[in-house]
C-alpha cells in the first residue's frame, strides 16, 4: 500500500531558461498574451508606487500554472486600495499578486476558463508559500 506525503501534494515551480521565455505568454494565454502582460504590469504598478518597471522572471508550476515576478533586490510597499491592504511583500509574492489580479480580470473580460484555472493553480501555489498569509491579505 503506497501513501500521498506532503511532499508528494506540493506544488513545486521552475525558472523558465531564457530562451523559452518568448513561448510562455502565448502557451498558456494564446491570443491573449501581450493583454494579459500589459495588465501584470499594469497591476502592479497600481499596487506599488516604487514599481517603475524592469526584467520579469517567469515561473511554471507542475500543477498546470504559470506566473511572472519581477526580478529586483528589494520588497515593494504594495497597497489595495479597494480592501484596504497595506504591507509589504517580496518580489516574488508581489508578482504572485499583480499574476491574481491580472487572471482574475482576464477571466473576467475574455470570459475564458483558462484565465480561470490560471488563477486557481497560482493561488493554490500561493497557499503554501512563505508569504501566503499577505498574498491572500491583499487579494481579499
């Protein structure tokens, strides 16, 4: 008789090799790849107003999802103005957080369920990192 571990439930995610990085986007939102970017980008500058751009890392989870995160040395003050978060979070988890918001307004404007499974692999991912109680503050 085998047994599930932990271990064997955890999403694990890999660094896209720069040179798959122009397949990413398009892979996992077709037609929708340079909207879906734009409004990462778009998020998170409305989110931290010390974001002004630079390199994205892009990472693949082996549950079926995707996110990009920013690619800088220190955290970023995030702010939501809509439920009232304010703290601050790692490059990584902020990019976690511009990728919810960003499939959550895909979902809602393409009405795709990709945007849609997109959003819940990454946030299922989320719950288990080192930051989970923030990230899920501020998409609250």
């Amino acid at each position: 008789m085998t047994f599930c571990t932990e271990t064997d439930l955890a999403i694990h995610r890999h660094r896209v090799p720069d040179l798959e990085r122009i397949r990413i986007l398009p892979r996992y939102l077709g037609a929708h790849a340079l909207a879906f970017e734009n409004c990462v980008f778009d998020s998170l500058g409305t989110l931290a107003e010390a974001y002004r751009g630079g390199f994205w890392e892009f990472y693949e989870l082996s549950n079926g999802g995707f996110y990009m995160a920013p690619e800088q040395e220190r955290n970023l003050r995030i702010v939501v103005p809509g439920n009232g978060y304010e703290g601050e979070l790692s490059p990584d988890a902020a990019g976690i957080v511009a990728c919810l918001f960003a499939f959550n307004a895909m979902a809602w404007r393409f009405r795709e369920d990709r945007h849609v499974n997109l959003y819940h692999w990454l946030r299922d991912y989320a719950l288990d990192h080192d930051e989970s109680g923030e990230i899920l503050r501020t998409i609250d």
